[in-house]
C-alpha cells in the first residue's frame, strides 16, 4: 500500500503561481515515479506532469513552460510548481503513485485525496 497526501491548492488570481505538494509513504519500494493529474467538472482526469525516480519528466503540452514537476528523494515528496496559471487550470488535482516505462507514465490505482486549484479571472 502507498498512501499520498496532498497540499496546497486554493484560490488565486490568474497570472500567479502555487506550488502542490504530495507526500508519499508505505510500499513505495513498489513504485519508480510519481504523477499529477488533474480533473475538471465534466472533463476526465488528465496526466498533468510526471517525473521518475530517476529524475526524467514529461508534461501536458497545456502546461510546457509554466508547469515544473520536482521531487525530495530524502522527503518522499514530489512538487508541482505551478506558474503563469490561467482560468482553464481549474481543476482537482490528484497525485498518483506509478511507473514509468519506456517514456510513458503508468497510473497506479494509488491516489491522493486530490485538492481544489480555482483560477479566478
């Protein structure tokens, strides 16, 4: 089991930045890279930014530039510095714990809890 918690949303204006964070423990033996993704009402969930343990990382073309995932090996914790945000950022964000192969992300069915990112115009 691999438990994720998150933090950090909330509501901004849009042009500034926040920073998310999930923390993961348990069997995280289990998993070699992390994900963020995010949920609009009435869209579906969506690969935002992943990163591996290994340190390589993708992104949504609708983040490239103002999205920068990172992670604390030493924390177990991985960050999704958010900038430039914009109204249709909107979203519940959700970690996931996963894996990577060659080059593509692979949701576990471990989530967070997800929290509300509101991009006010």
């Amino acid at each position: 089991q691999v438990q994720l918690v998150e933090s950090g949303g909330g509501l901004v204006q849009a042009g500034v930045s926040l920073r998310l964070s999930c923390a993961a423990s348990g069997s995280i033996f289990s998993i070699n890279a992390m994900g963020w993704y995010r949920q609009a009402p009435g869209k579906q969930r969506e690969l935002v930014a992943a990163i591996s343990f290994g340190g390589s990382t993708n992104y949504a073309d609708s983040v490239k530039g103002r999205f920068t995932i990172s992670r604390d090996n030493a924390k177990n914790t991985v960050y999704l510095q958010m900038n430039s945000l914009k109204p249709e950022d909107t979203a519940v964000y959700y970690c996931n714990a996963g894996t990577v192969y060659s080059g593509t992300y692979y949701p576990s069915n471990y989530w967070g809890q997800g929290t509300q990112v509101t991009v006010s115009s």
